[in-house]
C-alpha cells in the first residue's frame, strides 16, 4: 500500500481508504456484520489506515463497527466521520441558513456521540456531512469546530461536498478554514478536475475522492437484466432505464482494460488516483474479496496520458440520487 498526504494535516493516509457507508447498511440493504468486520481487518492487514464513516450510516452502526474492528489497529488508523444535517432537504435549499443546517450545540452533541461509538478521546478528522459555500461566513459552525479542535475532540475538520456539484465548495477551501474536502470523483462524473483540485492543491487542502464505483456502476458486476430492491440505494439509483444505460456505458470502458488494469474496478480505482490532488480514494466495500481487488490497485503505475485523455470522452453528467 502507498501513501499520500492529506493535505496540511500531513497524515500520511493510504492510497485506498475504506468507504464504510454500506456496512453501517443504511439504505444498502442486509449484510452480515461479521463479514464487515473482516473487511475491515483484511483491510488493514492490507495497509489500508483510513476509514470514511458517518453518524449517519446507521446512527452509529458502521462507527461501532469500526471501534470493534480497530482495537489492535488503532494507533496507525485514521478514521473520518461526519455531522449528520439537522434541517429536511438533500441537498438543503441554498436559503438555508447554515446556523439551522448545522448548529453549534449539534455539531458539539453528535461529534459526542461519535466519539462515543468509536471507543476514542479524539476524532482524527471531523466532517460536515454536506456543505453549502453560502455558509462560509457564518459563525455558528466555525464556533463549534474551534471548540473541539482547542479541547482534542477532533484533530482536523472537513466538508462533504453536495452530490455531483464540486463548486459549491470553492468559497470553504479558499478560505483556509478546511483540512480537507470529500467529493464525488469517478470516469462518470471528472467535473472536480476542473477547478476545485486546482484549488485544493494550491491551499493544500486534502481531497477524499468518494464513490469512485459510481455506487457499483462501474464495477462491471451489473447486468441490464438484474432485479434490484427498490428499497435499497441501488434500486433507487439504478431505476428504470438507467440500470441498461449504465450497463451499456460500463461495457464500452472494457476497451481500457490491459495487463496491470484487468478490471472495471481495477480501472475506475486507478482514475482517480491518477489525477496527484486526491489524497485517497474511498470505494465502499462489504467482503474481503472486493478488499484485496482494491487494495491491489495501490502502486500501480498511473493510468497513461492517452488512457486518461480516452476516459475524458467517457464522462456522463447526471443525477442519479435524484
Ligand atoms: N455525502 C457523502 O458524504 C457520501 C455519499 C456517498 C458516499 N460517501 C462515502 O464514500 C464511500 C464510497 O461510496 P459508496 O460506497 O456509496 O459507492 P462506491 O464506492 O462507488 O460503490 C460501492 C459498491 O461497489 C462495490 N464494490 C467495491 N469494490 C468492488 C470490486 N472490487 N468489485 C465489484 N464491486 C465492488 C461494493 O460492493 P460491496 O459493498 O458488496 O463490497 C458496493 O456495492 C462510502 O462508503 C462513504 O464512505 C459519502
């Protein structure tokens, strides 16, 4: 496994992180916490030492997993986690005030309770779970993050940015009150390239680059003719027609596959970490088996400047959360 720094934090955070939303199985369906936790221990024997959580995947269960999992590794791991949203709305309407989205006494009460779920005297780094730059300004949240930061709850602190729309964190990294951002970055979606990687290289702010599977889009293991729980996230996203479009366009990035990137996966992973401002990339991993794919991706050779000027053609702007 290789290492990045994240940005002025300086920690030195694996290549691979380990995106923990499904295991806390909030909106992913079913799945065995025994075989979670092995994911997570094969993936530290691995070399992985950062874990994206939230309070919200699952009010907790994917933190107290972690705290399960992490025992006998938890002077070299890294964890995130994140300030659920009080306010209704995804994304909140760009009128809400940031002192509803996030109050100071709840940023203080959840980063509580995380510290709680995670068996832990101090967060390595504290999120916002989503961001509106309209809130830069504002003292309410700025308040909360001084305090815990001064009492060693949370060492750094970030925001996640809204789905699919990097510049509406722009005005938050360029005022220097962020360690590091949380993006949506993948063959499908290479809008952060544009100016917010510009950006947080040049603050040296650290960039998480989540969902870097498309949410299993670009794994290569859909079929067109799948049924998928309508109650699950996937069903969701993949609804309708969109499961066969999806399908059809993943099938055409086949074409990039080579020795040393025999897979979808193995692909979609090495995009992003191609590109020198992400720090680590978080695919969402449930089994060990999808673990050790992953993890395999770290110090590979980058993909070549023809490959990446090919994938550009590949983009595809849309909203599937929608
Ligand atoms: N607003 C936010 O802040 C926000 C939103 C979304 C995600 N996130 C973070 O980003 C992380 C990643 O996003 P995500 O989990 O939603 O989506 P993702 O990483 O794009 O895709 C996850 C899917 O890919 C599958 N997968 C992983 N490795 C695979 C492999 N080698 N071969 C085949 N399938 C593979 C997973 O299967 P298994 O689960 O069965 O292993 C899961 O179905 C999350 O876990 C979370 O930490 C943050």
């Amino acid at each position: 496994m290789q290492f990045r720094r994240l940005g002025r934090t300086n920690l030195k955070v694996s290549e691979i992180g380990f995106g923990a939303w499904g295991i806390g199985k909030a909106w992913w369906g079913h799945t065995e916490d025994a075989l979670s936790i092995r994911a997570l221990l094969r993936a530290f024997e691995l070399g992985v030492n950062f874990i994206d959580t939230a309070y919200g995947y699952g009010d907790g269960h994917s933190e107290r997993l972690i705290a399960e999992a992490v025992q006998a590794f938890r002077e070299r791991v890294i964890v995130a986690t994140k300030v659920p949203l009080k306010t209704r709305g995804w994304p909140p309407p760009p009128d809400t005030p940031g002192k509803e989205a996030f109050p100071s006494a709840w940023i203080i009460e959840h980063t509580e309770k995380s510290l709680r779920n995670l068996k832990t005297d101090c967060i390595d780094v504290q999120q916002l779970h989503i961001w509106r730059d309209e809130w830069v300004e504002e003292t309410e949240w700025r308040t909360a993050v001084e305090q815990l930061k001064r009492q060693g709850k949370i060492r750094f602190f970030g925001v996640s940015l809204i789905d699919h729309a990097p510049e509406t964190g722009l005005a938050v990294v360029r005022s220097g009150l962020v360690d590091a951002v949380q993006v949506i970055y993948n063959i499908f979606d290479q809008s952060p390239a544009q100016e917010l990687f510009p950006l947080c290289q040049q603050m040296d702010v650290g960039v998480i680059a989540r969902v870097p599977l498309d949410e299993g889009g670009l794994t290569g293991k859909l079929r067109p003719d799948m049924s998928l729980d309508p109650d699950t996230l996937q069903g969701f996203y993949f609804r309708g027609e969109r499961l066969q479009e999806t399908c059809a366009r993943a099938d055409r990035l086949r074409s990039f596959l080579r020795d040393g990137v025999e897979t979808l996966p193995k692909l979609a992973l090495q995009f992003c970490l191609s590109h020198p401002a992400v720090s680590t990339v978080i695919p969402g991993m449930r089994r060990s088996a999808h673990v050790e794919e992953n993890c395999a991706v770290s110090g590979a050779p980058p993909l070549r400047a023809d490959e990446l000027a090919g994938l550009k053609a590949h983009a595809w702007p849309r909203n599937f959360y929608q």
